[in-house]
C-alpha cells in the first residue's frame, strides 16, 4: 500500500534525512507568514531592521538575497558575470517595485535596455575590481554586501507616512490619502499606482477562495467588503450597499456571462469608480457626515 509522503531535510552533522514540519499559511491566507512580501508598511519596517545584525529581518533579507544570487547563477558555480548580475538586479528589485518603491528599469533608464545594460556592467566592474584585478565574476558575498550598502542607503530616505499604504489606511489623514489615490489614479506608471495595485492584487487572491485566479459572486461580497474599508473611511463610500447593487456591478464586470471575474477586469473598474467617487468627494457631493 501507499505511505503517506513526509517532507525531509539533510542535516549535515547527523549525516541522515530527518523529518521536518511544513511551514503553515499565518490565518490560511496565501502569504505564510513573511509579512514583508506582500505588506507596505511591514516591508519599510523589516528593511529598517534588517540593517541591524543579528536581528530575524537581518537573516531573512540575506536569504533572500541569496536565493536570487542562486536562481541566476545558470551554471552554479557559485559566481555571476555581468549579464546574470543584470538579471540579479531585476530579481531583487521587483519586491520594492512591488509596493511603488523603486522605479521600474524602463522609467530609471527611460525604455533604453542598451543604457540599463551599460549601467549595470559599470556597477559589475566596480565590484569586480573592488578588491583586485578583473575575474569577470563576482562572488554572493561581494553582492551580499553592495546590495546591503544599497539597502541602506534606501532605508535612510523612507517616507513612512506620505506614501500611502492602502492596507493601513487608519494611520494617514483625509488630504494625504486622497491627494495619493487620485494621483496614482492618474498617473499608471508612478510608484503609487504599483502600491495600489499591489493592494488590490492582495486583497483578491485573499477573497478567492478557490484559487483560480477569478472571483465568482458570493466572493465578490467579501472582496467588496474588504475594498470598501479603504473608501468609507473618509467618506467616499456609504456605508453599506444592497445586494441588488453589488449584483449590477457584478454583472457590469463579468461582461461575458461566466460567472466570475478576472483581476484585470477588478482593477479597471476600480480605477474608474475610484475617480468618480474622487470627484464627487472633491464636488462636496460624497458620503462623508
């Protein structure tokens, strides 16, 4: 008969497989419990202690450094050269990329890949040849340690509260929050439209339920609800909505009768009722008391 399949790890003192226990999702969300993935507000705070040795967020950072050292190294030998060091800077860069706080390669060089291209291969040599002659490689700890130079640099100008995190919207005022809505709105490329989206994304994947990628109408409430907190705080939204009304705007996204709705369809509608209700709120016309 069939044995049920234990996950095991090498521990090398003991020279055996061990068994070990499977990590559990933090409240069976999709994000475990490494907060600073997929949160804003915990992300500037995790690289703020991450700067400080010994702390959890010091080794969890050079872990994920490392890991992406070792995703690009194609021929595991443990050293890079200058194209995988490219390839390196784009892997790393997404997470803060991912909450609007690093410009996107094509907006820091302007589209041109021959300029990010040249950029990167100056960055290369001046490590390559930090401590020596050229080898055309580099080594994790010579990327370890630029990289957390670089981090902290970055760490020193964080803006903790002008720049919105939409999952913790009780902790900025009406004018800031409002001002940063309608310019990531109006502004798709900017750093505040990718934490916007990246709220929006977050707050899907938590309300599909059965992980398909699209949101069928009972999971519609929750994601309308869990939405809605952002808006109703200051007033750009009621306080509650009949289901005949969230029916219709169901309906009015899932144009091809499937019965679900698609992230892309989502974040469309979300950005044109988020401008309207905007507007109003600016008109004197919201919901606020």
């Amino acid at each position: 008969m069939l044995r049920p399949v234990v996950a095991r790890a090498f521990t090398p003192a003991q020279g055996m497989l061990r068994p070990v226990g499977v990590r559990a999702f933090a409240d069976f969300t999709p994000w475990g419990s490494d907060h600073w993935r997929h949160d804003k507000n915990t992300f500037k705070v995790w690289c703020t202690e991450a700067m400080v040795p010994g702390t959890k967020a010091e080794r969890e950072l050079y872990g994920f450094l490392a890991v992406a050292f070792g995703d690009v190294d194609a021929n595991k030998d443990g050293l890079i050269n200058a194209p995988e060091f490219d390839l390196l800077c784009e892997k790393v860069a997404a997470l803060p990329r991912r909450f609007g706080m690093a410009p996107s390669w094509e907006k820091e060089y302007k589209g041109d890949i021959a300029a990010r291209t040249a950029a990167r291969k100056a960055m290369f040599d001046a490590l390559d040849t930090r401590n020596g002659p050229a080898r055309n490689t580099i080594g994790l700890k010579q990327f370890c340690r630029w990289a957390k130079d670089h981090v902290a640099g970055k760490v020193a100008t964080l803006d903790m509260k002008s720049k919105v995190d939409f999952a913790h919207i009780a902790e900025y005022d009406e004018a800031t929050f409002l001002n940063y809505l309608e310019y990531a709105l109006h502004n798709p490329a900017s750093g505040a439209y990718a934490s916007l989206y990246e709220f929006l994304l977050t707050i899907f994947v938590e309300s599909d339920k059965n992980c398909k990628g699209t949101i069928n109408r009972q999971e519609f409430d929750v994601l309308v609800d869990r939405a809605a907190i952002v808006p109703r705080q200051f007033g750009l939204a009621p306080m509650g909505s009949s289901d005949e009304l969230r029916t219709k705007i169901f309906n009015s996204m899932d144009d091809n009768s499937s019965g679900t709705i698609t992230f892309r369809k989502f974040v469309a509608w979300t950005v044109e009722h988020s401008k309207l209700k905007i507007k109003m709120q600016r008109e004197g016309k919201g919901y606020k008391k």
